[in-house]
C-alpha cells in the first residue's frame, strides 16, 4: 500500500507541474494576443450557441 500511494503522490506532483507549467504559457499568451483571444473566444461562443439550438430544435 506505501508503494501505491507514493506513486499516486508522485502522479498527483508532475499533474499540478504540468498544470502550472501550461497555465502559465496560456495566461502569457492571453496577454500577448488580446484583439485576436476576443474575436476566437466569441467565434467559439457562436458556434457553441448554434449547436444548442441545433439540438434543442431536435426535441
């Protein structure tokens, strides 16, 4: 059972690493890239408010 659970924490470590790491590269790029964040982030808005409707015209 120690061996498990030292490999669970050791999981759990390089999974919040990771996290951060990506995190951190993803805020910088959201600072760097503003106008062009905005225009994809409502493009994808669009899109996803589209297929709601596409599925509630289903029912």
């Amino acid at each position: 059972m120690p061996k498990a659970l030292n490999n669970f924490m050791k999981g759990a470590g390089m999974g919040a690493v990771i996290g951060m790491a990506i995190g951190a590269a993803g805020s910088m790029y959201m600072q760097a890239n503003k106008k062009g964040l905005k225009k994809s982030v409502g493009k994808a808005l669009k899109n996803v408010s589209n297929i709601v409707d596409d599925v509630s015209a289903l029912f």
